[in-house]
C-alpha cells in the first residue's frame, strides 16, 4: 500500500463533468489500495474572478490583504466540497478540509503565506478509515486562526508540503500538460516529455520560464526529498518525475531549454572606471525594489568600462530613469534600454562533468548567424540574451544541436 498525495489544478476541477472524471481517478487508485490525499485548486478562473470583485470595490489603495486571503480562499472550499460530493456518490468515502482544519500553520504574510507546520494527525486517521482526504490548496492560517494564501498558483506548495508531512510515497501534480518537456512544444514541435528531471534542473527551468510547476514548490520538494510527478489529468502516461537521481554518464549532457521574454537590457557606457562603480549604478536600482538578472561589465581601454544589465521590461522604464540620474553624477557616457530581447538558457546537470558544453552552444548560435548579447553561466546552466527576433531559430538550433529531440537509450 503506499500513500499519494495527488493536486490537481484548476482546468482539470473546471467544470462538474471534470470535477467528476476526478472523483472516478481517484476512486480507481484507492480502490487499488492506495491511500490518497488530494489536494484541489479553486475552479479555472474563480480566482482572477474574485480578484476582480475586490479591485471593483476597492482599487486604490488595494484592498486589505488580510480580506483579500478570506476572499480568494473560497474558490478552494468549493472544489473540496464539490470532490467530495462527487466521490460519495461514487460510493468512495471522503472528507473535505480546509487548511485550516487541517492545521496548516503560516506565518502572517497574507497573499504570499509561507508553511511553518501540518499537522497530519486528522488526516492520518482518516486515511487509516480508509476516507480519502480532501485538502483545499494554496491556504492555511496564522497563529491566530486568520486565514492566509501562499501566492498564486499555490496549490503546489500545498501538496508538495503534505506530501513532505505525511511522507508520502509520492507527490503527483495532476495539470493539462502532460509532463514537463525538453522545450516549449509551441516553439519547437520535437520537443519530447522527459521520464525524469532532477531537483535543481527543475528549479533552474521553472525560475528561467518555464512555467509548469510553481517555483516554490519545487524548492520545497527539493528540501524534504518528496518524489514529485508531473502528468496529465485528461490523458494517460507516466508523465514526468521530478527527484535527485543524475542521469547516467552517458546520457544527456542537457535537459531542456528555457527562455525568457520578460526581460530588457540596459546600457551606460564610459563609466569611469573606479572602485564603486558597480555600487553606484545598481545601488539605486536595489533601493527602487527593481530585481536584476544579469550582469556585464567590460573596459573599454580609456579607464571606463560599459555596464549591462537586465531587469523585467515592466521595470525597464523606472530603471532607466534611475540610470539617467546615476549617469549625471558619475559623469558617464550615454545610457540606452532595450526591451527587444530574449534569454534562451540550456540547463541540465550533465554539463558539470563535461567540457566543451559552452562552445557547442555559442557555435550552433554563430552557425545560424545569432548575435549573442549577454552570457551567463551556472554550473548546471548557460544563459545568452539575444534578439527577440531570434527566439524561435535559437530554441530549434539548440535543441537538435544537443540531440534533445532524439529518444534516448533507457
Ligand atoms: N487558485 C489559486 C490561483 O489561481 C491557487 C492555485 O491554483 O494553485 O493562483
Ligand atoms: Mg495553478
């Protein structure tokens, strides 16, 4: 017997017809005789629904985030209730539990709640009934009892953090894609499901865009060791699963290719070039909450050096700003924005092992006449920052060039 805890997100709980497929799925495993925890996000679209009805009330300043957690956390006490319901008529025992009744317990940043404990107490002996348990996702409450969510797409966290608690045999995301995949099928056709992804490649492909799993919840899985699956809930397959097993010597030295189109890059030129230079350009940038990703600076020969950065292209106007003001008082050169670009990263942990993983990359991008801007490394990632223009072209040619659309051997 092993235990599961299954999430499912809101697509798959959108409508009664799929709330009931749900019910028959997780009927069929406890009637196998697996224990099975579920977790369910509100239906598709309640949330932003709800979202709305609290900005028509109150816009400016935004509505009271403590209001705002009782608010959103009933899209999820619908689904619980409604699985439920569906399960009894299916005859299968079940029983629904907020995150408060189940006891998760949450710090008091309300709308971006962090976990602190589960109590698994109730759940366990429910289990032990053979109930099925019905978790609501993405809540919890602070010490005081109030109401708390863990930020959009929080369902995740919620399961993955049961799953952690009761340790779980497994912790299986339930979503409409059936897996994660070696790039965005919409950008390169070939792209394949992969059987399995470690941890780490995982959080590197979710924080460069990849936008499957929500990032905290891979982190968590990471944290607590919980086997985590992502597969389809309208087709059959063994999806992907997500551990910390390394892909054997002679496997794929890539996992998969992200990319980034949120980001632009700026420029101050004939920065003069003393200690502090760096400081004075992004202290600023720092103060204005304004988050940097990547970073050059090069010397130009004459004591300056040219300074680039990338910041989220909603950020690109404000930074400029600042970069204009900086540019006075450091008496540089010319500053200039561009929001015209892509990051495309290659990311998988066999290039720690390997040489030669770098130059295979800039040579497929030179190969097809790809001017790269920025470059990036990790050890387990290489990021480049090109023309927007160049999106498509870059996946595809680094996808075949490192055999990403051939099947491996098993
Ligand atoms: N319903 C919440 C959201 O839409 C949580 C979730 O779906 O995971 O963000
Ligand atoms: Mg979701």
């Amino acid at each position: 017997m092993a235990l599961y805890v299954y999430k499912f997100g809101g697509t798959s709980v959108g409508t009664v017809e799929r709330i009931r497929a749900v019910a028959e799925k997780v009927k069929a495993a406890r009637d196998r005789g697996d224990q099975i925890v579920v977790v369910v996000s509100a239906m598709s679209g309640e949330t932003n629904r709800l979202l709305g009805l609290a900005t028509q009330i109150q816009a400016q300043p935004q509505p009271d985030s403590r209001e705002l957690d009782v608010l959103l956390s009933t899209g999820e006490q619908v689904t619980i209730a409604l699985l439920c319901m569906a399960l009894h008529e299916l005859g299968c025992p079940a029983c629904s539990y907020t995150g408060g009744q189940v006891k998760i317990l949450t710090d008091d940043a309300h709308t971006k709640a962090r976990i602190r404990s589960i109590d698994d107490q109730s759940m366990r002996e429910d289990l032990a009934r053979g109930k099925v348990v019905v978790v609501a996702g993405f809540q919890g409450v602070n010490d005081r009892g109030w109401i708390t969510t863990l930020g959009r797409g929080g369902s995740d966290t919620t399961a993955v953090a049961l799953a952690a608690a009761l340790q779980a045999d497994e912790c299986q995301i339930y979503t409409d894609v059936d897996g994660v995949y070696t790039t965005d099928p919409r950008i390169e056709p070939r792209a394949r499901r992969l059987k399995q992804i470690t941890f780490e490649e995982m959080l590197e492909m979710a924080s460069l865009g990849s936008k499957v799993l929500q990032i905290r919840a891979v982190e968590f899985a990471g944290k607590y060791n919980v086997p985590l699956r992502v597969l389809s809930s309208f087709t059959e397959g063994e999806g992907t699963l997500i551990n910390y097993e390394e892909p054997k010597m002679e496997q794929a030295l890539i996992s998969g290719i992200a990319f980034n189109k949120d980001e632009a890059k700026l420029t101050i030129t004939g920065v003069p070039d003393l200690p502090g230079g760096a400081s004075k350009i992004l202290g600023p940038i720092a103060e204005a909450n304004i988050e940097v990703d990547m970073i050059i600076q090069n010397i130009a020969g004459d004591d300056t050096t040219d300074f680039t950065f990338t910041v989220h292209r909603n950020d690109l106007q404000r930074a400029l700003e600042i970069l204009q003001v900086v540019r006075e008082q450091l008496g540089a050169g010319k500053v200039t924005g561009d929001d015209g670009i892509v990051k495309v990263s290659i990311v998988g942990v066999g290039m720690r092992s390997h040489a030669g993983i770098a130059s295979t990359m800039f040579k497929t991008l030179a190969d097809e006449g790809i001017n790269i801007r920025m470059i990036s490394t990790s050890e387990i990632k290489i990021s480049v920052v090109v023309d927007e223009k160049y999106l498509e072209l870059a996946v595809r040619a680094l996808h075949s060039a490192f055999h990403l659309d051939q099947e491996l051997p098993a």
